[in-house]
C-alpha cells in the first residue's frame, strides 16, 4: 500500500464487511457515524483513521487480538498481524464478462464502420445484438451502455489530429505537431473542446439514441481522452520519442501542457454528463508509458500521471497501461494506483504484479486466448491467476469470440470464476487454490 493509504472501509457504529465489485465501476468512499469522516488504514496496517487530507488525524486501533475486516478493491484485510506486501493476496474476489458495441455488431450483422460514426447503426446493433449475445452467452455477461465503437483519440483530435475510418478496421488519427516548440504554443491557446472537429456530432449522436433507448442508462462516453504519454505521441508523433534525450526540458513543458489539457477535456466530458466534481474516481489508460524505459519513468512518467490524479481532484486512482515490464511496476504503487489493469502485457504475470506493484489489480483473460486456448487451459489459467493475487479476473467479448467456441470458452470462465469466488468466500486460501 501506498504510504498515503489507500484502503477505506465503511463503517456505521463498528466497522462492517463490504465488497467491492469492479463490475460496476465504483465504490464510493464511506463514513461513520461517530465522526462523519471517511476511513483509511494507515501504512502499518493496524489502525484506521479518519480521511481528512490537510487535517487532524483521529486513530482507531485494533486493540489485542481482534481482527477488524476492510476491504481494498475488494481484497478483505484483517487489520492485524497484516503486512504491507501481504495486502494483495488476501481475501475476496471479483468477475466479469461485458460486451461491448463492436460485438454486437457482429451478431447483428452491422458493419464496423458505421458504429463509429451512425446513430441508426448503434441502435440497430444494440436492439438486435443484446438479445443475440445474451443468448449465445448467457445471462451472467453485462453491456457497456449504447454508445458508437469506443474512439480513444477524441481529446487529440479536437486538438486538431485528423481522424481515419477505415473500413471493417478501428479508428486511426494522425499526429499535427511537427515540433515541441509547435506544440507548446499551440497547447498554450485555449480550446472549447464542445465546438471542436467531430465533438458536435456525437453530441448529436449521443441525443438520438438517448431518445431512441429511453430506458438506457446513456452517458456522454466513448470520445475519449488518453493519458500524457499516448497523449504527446499522438500530437507529436514518433519524434516525441527522441524529444525526451534531445530536449528534456522542452518534453517536460510539453507534456505538462498535455497533461492541463486532458484534465480539462475529462472536465468537459463530466459537465455535460451532470457529474459533481471533483468525481470519485479517476481513471487513466496511458499504453504509451510502457514505451517509456523504466530509467526515465521518475522524470517523465510518475509527475505527469500524479499530475493528471492530483488535477482531477479524485479520492481514488485507477490505471490501464499496456505491455509494461516488470521493473515499470514499482512505481505504480509509489504512485499510489488503486486498481491496476494491465490488460495485454506479455511480459508480467499476477505474480510479477504482486510482488512488484504491490497494489490491487484485475487481471484479463485477453480475445486471443479466448480464440485458441482448450477449455481446460482457461479453467486452469484462471485458478493459477487467482492464486497468484488477482483481485479479479474479467473478460471482453470480441467480433472474434462471437462464435460457438468462443461462447463456450467464455462459459467454461465464467463457471470457473463462480467457484475460485465461491471457494474464496468460503475461506479458502489463495494458496490452496490450485488444490481444488
């Protein structure tokens, strides 16, 4: 755990078991009702005290043998005889499957290239395809709301970046800024983000199928933002690589500037969704910092990312990075990452994550496993991540997976996940997972 505490605990009278469940993305910070203040355990692991940053601190200790539970992400904590690297191993457990847009265009029949861009397409993906998906998959998966095919590059292209619809392909932008200089200058101009590029349109999109699905849940989502790193590489191009030897000083303004203009953007994003500020949450998906060496990451990477956290004002830090190695995974937990998703990385296993990283993380079972692994390989790669210190395992039905052995396969890991979750809950210990 991260020295400024990151677990907190509900509590009314006396503390209580709660769970969290990163299928539904949030988890608020909790009170008591002796203080009205949010609770977090200090970095000794043996005593809760009030979350209040900037003020008094008031202790509650775990006195003698008693063994109050919290949970972190999930993770249930005795609060004694628990040491700062055993966090991540301990306690509960969390699954899920979800399908998103791309895949129920694939059941339904609609081109791929129209759910980025057409509201018809999306609500005729969505009513046809969520039927199909249930059915083929079962009851258990969840949707993402009814939105066009995620587009990550939104933020950088009303920046200016253009963006590209290939057919039957995802979403490409090309990078506008042919020097820092350049892009320092331009970043230093302001921006209404709302009246920019493509932003007006799916503004319109968004309209129409809130009206045309009424009773969905729809939020302003899926024109997103990116973090620093993937941020700069997209503005500037593979120049901003050698930007960071040659000019350092330079690189350092610039993705400062990045990183004031992606906190504003996701500003944006959550005025016109209504949300109260500063949110709960925050979270990040940077794969371009896995591009950066663990040698340059305390100058380029770990100020840019508290940066962006600090800026949003957010209780708690989640993070998507892609392909990180293993001497990466310290600093996360100096950054204080409270959740953890390391998506496709090659090089890591929940082990390597564990031990290094010291934080919560979920990790994925990933399409292409899904498309070539036998049933059996599934079940046992899911006890073995279990074992190994995942807080959660979860899943995305792909166009690929849209088949008979792909819903099977995901049956088989969603069977497996009940009962690694079932066992869990039962008391057994992560360590005897791989007796079962």
């Amino acid at each position: 755990m991260s020295d400024r505490g990151t677990a907190r605990a509900k509590a009314r009278g006396q503390l209580k078991l709660w769970r969290f469940d990163p299928r539904k993305r949030s988890a608020g910070l909790y009170r008591t009702d002796a203080f009205s203040a949010c609770l977090q355990i200090s970095p000794s692991c043996n005593e809760l005290a009030p979350f209040n940053p900037g003020g008094s601190r008031r202790t509650l200790r775990a006195e003698g043998n008693s063994r109050l539970p919290v949970i972190l992400w999930g993770l249930t904590l005795p609060l004694n005889d628990m040491r700062d690297d055993e966090i991540h191993s301990a306690g509960g457990f969390s699954w899920y499957v979800n399908c998103g847009m791309p895949a129920l265009g694939e059941l339904a029949g609609v081109p791929l290239h129209l759910l980025f861009q057409e509201a018809d397409a999306v609500i005729d993906a969505w009513r046809r395809g969520v039927p199909i998906a249930r059915e083929m998959f079962g009851p258990d998966i969840e949707f993402f709301p009814p939105l066009w095919a995620h587009i990550s590059y939104g933020h950088v292209h009303t920046l200016g970046c253009p963006l590209k619809f290939p057919e039957d392909s995802d979403v490409g932008c090309t990078p506008i800024y042919d020097s820092l200089d350049e892009g320092i200058r331009a970043l230093g101009r302001g921006v209404d983000f709302s009246r920019q590029g493509l932003f007006p349109h799916y503004l319109d999109v968004w309209r129409r199928i809130r009206r045309a699905l009424p009773h969905e849940h729809v939020p302003f989502a899926g024109f997103e933002a990116e973090g620093p790193i993937t941020t700069a590489w997209l503005l500037r191009g593979q120049g901003f690589f050698t930007d960071l030897y040659d000019a350092p000083d330079g690189a350092g303004e610039f993705l400062r500037l990045v990183t004031d203009s992606i906190i504003r953007y996701k500003r944006t994003i959550a005025a016109i969704n209504g949300q109260t500020l500063p949110p709960e949450e925050a979270h990040i998906a940077d794969d371009g910092a896995a591009m950066i060496p663990p040698s340059l990451w305390p100058v380029f990477v770990v100020p840019l990312l508290d940066r962006y956290y600090a800026g949003m004002g957010c209780r708690r830090r989640l993070a998507h990075i892609e392909n990180l190695v293993p001497d990466h995974l310290p600093f996360l937990h100096e950054l204080g990452i409270d959740l953890f998703d390391p998506s496709v990385s090659p090089k890591l296993t929940p082990a390597l994550v564990r031990d290094r990283a010291r934080i919560p993380f979920l990790w994925r079972l990933n399409a292409m496993h899904i498309r070539d692994w036998p049933e059996p390989r599934i079940e046992r790669w899911a006890y073995e991540s279990a074992a190994q210190g995942a807080a959660g395992l979860f899943a995305h039905i792909e166009r690929i997976t849209c088949c008979a052995s792909g819903a099977a396969r995901i049956k088989t890991f969603m069977r497996t996940a009940r009962q690694i979750e079932s066992l869990l809950g039962g008391g057994r210990r992560r360590d005897q997972l791989l007796d079962s």
